[in-house]
C-alpha cells in the first residue's frame, strides 16, 4: 500500500457526529445553543466570583480558572465543529490537527489537575480547618495552577511531536468530530505500537495523578466528617463537597472511557457520544452544577446582576 506522510499543505477530512445530511442543520442548532450557554454561563462565574470580595477565597480561585478553562476547551472543538457542519467540504489540514490536538489536551488536562486542587482545597478546608488559611495562602494557590498549566502543557506537547512522526495511508478520514488520538492514530500506516504504549502510560500517569489525588482527598474527608457527633455537622461538610464531586463524576467517568482502552476496542458511535459528554456537556453544565446548590454563588451572580442593571 502506498503511504503518504501527510506535511502542512495536506490535511484530514473530519467525518463529524453524522454524515446524514438531514442532520447537519438541527445538530448545527444544538451545538450553537449548547457553546453560547457555555462561554456565557462561565463568564458569569468568573464575574461574579471578581466581582464580589466575599468569593475571593482559594476555592472560587480555582473555580474561576476552571470557567476560564472550560471556555477554552470547548472553544478548541466546537466552532471548527460548526463551520464543517454547514460545509461540503469538512477538511482540516494536518498542522490545524495538530494544534487542535495540543490545545485540547493541553485545556483538558488542566481541567483535571484543577479539579484536583480544589479537592484539596476541600480536604483542607474540612480537615484542618485551623491551618487552612496558612496552608491555602495566595502564593501556593498560584503555583498549584502554574504547576497545572506546565503538566498539563508539557504532556500535550510530547503527544503532538509523538504524532507528527507518524505516516498515513491513502484514507485521510477522521471518523470524529475533532482531531482527538484515537482516531487519528487509526489511520496511521506507522507501526504505532510503541507509540500506544507511549500515549497509554504516560496517559495514565498525568491524569491518575490529578485523579488519586481527588480520591485520597475524599476519603480523608469521608473519614474526618464521620467524626462528627451531629448528623447537620455532616450534612454541612458534605453539602460543601457535593458540586465538585458531581463535575468529577462526569469528567473522569467519560474520560476513562474513551482513553484508557486499547486501540482495537475503540468504537465510534460509543465514543463519539462519550466525548460529546466531556467536551461539550460538561463544561455547560459546570455553572449550574456550581451555582444552583451553592448559595455563596447565588449572592454573587445576584450582586453582579443588580450592578448591571444599576
């Protein structure tokens, strides 16, 4: 078979969610609503969390920079999604793959190791609830997300140059919505077994970290809060953790479903809808989640109404 090693003036073609082109007009409409509730909901988490002194606290710290993530993660999928479901011609040229790749990875893996920060954010807040001011101090808050941000940028970095020594054969189809590995690993002509395993461990190793971190924080809390004597001095912990254990299960329960499998397990339609639930759903979903059940949030978006409207 010939093999074609695919440079900056040959590309991909982006198959989507369906080739039905029924669909493309309603799926359009859909995804439109769903990324301006997106970007629009995390805006105003972020400006009610700066605008209100009271929301100046470790926790909403690292809240605000996970809006300001989800915005960036769903903004590297969704608007080049929408732009071929209204085109004929759906291409994506092999460096636009590329970079499309980085960066969602690159915001996605923050996500992770954001979330993991405000676990412990939590665990500190339940379980040393003396020293939390000392522990959770300005400065340490800024280097766990400067520390989030080069992980995370270094792990998409050695992905991408992982693919860019790849070669691709005659089908240049990518049976996905975005240039996500899997996929893209499929067509490859290379012998990609050295690089799975590459990708699978050091995978497994950027995001179980942020993931065990989340759990030993959970179960030193689990532990703490049952030692309280009143049944609402439990309540009140836990309601506390409720929202961001909700975020997690969402996030990392389609993530491991998507990418801790083998090449030969990867299926399409399952995966597809999988993604759709981590890239898109998610991220929309986070300001509810974190603002219909906190009522800390609740004051700030109603303060940052009533200076809109003043």
């Amino acid at each position: 078979m010939e093999t074609k090693n695919y440079s900056s003036d040959s590309g991909f073609i982006l198959l989507g969610l369906s080739s039905n082109p029924r669909l493309q007009k309603p799926l359009f409409a859909i995804f439109l609503i769903m990324y301006l509730v997106t970007v629009l909901g995390n805006v105003l988490i972020i400006l009610a969390i700066h605008s209100d002194p009271r929301l100046h606290t470790p926790m909403y710290f690292f809240l605000s920079n996970l809006s300001f993530m989800d915005i960036c993660f769903t903004t590297v999928i969704v608007p080049k999604m929408l732009v071929n479901l209204l085109s004929e011609t759906k291409a994506i040229s092999f460096l636009g793959c590329l970079i499309q790749m980085y960066f969602f990875m690159a915001c996605g893996n923050t996500d992770s190791y954001l979330l993991a920060s405000m676990a412990i954010d939590r665990l500190v807040a339940i379980c040393h609830p003396f020293h939390y001011n000392r522990v959770m101090n300005p400065r340490r808050c800024l280097l766990m997300l400067l520390g989030s941000c080069t992980i995370s940028h270094l792990h998409s970095l050695l992905r991408v140059l992982l693919m860019s020594r790849l070669s691709f054969c005659a089908s240049h189809v990518i049976k996905h919505f975005f240039c996500d590995t899997q996929p893209v690993l499929k067509l490859s002509c290379s012998d990609t077994s050295s690089s799975q395993i590459v990708v699978m461990t050091e995978t497994l190793a950027v995001i179980a970290t942020p993931f065990l971190c989340i759990l030993f924080s959970y179960l030193r809390i689990i532990v703490t809060v049952l030692r309280i004597p009143s049944a609402a001095g439990k309540w009140k912990a836990f309601s506390t953790c409720s929202s961001h254990l909700t975020v997690v299960a969402l996030f990392y329960g389609s993530i491991t479903y998507v990418y801790f499998r083998p090449l030969s397990m990867y299926s399409v339609v399952k995966d597809r809808v999988a993604t759709v639930m981590y890239t898109v759903v998610t991220p929309m979903l986070n300001p509810f989640i974190y603002s219909l059940r906190n009522k800390d949030m609740k004051r700030g978006l109603r303060k940052l109404r009533d200076r809109i409207h003043s």
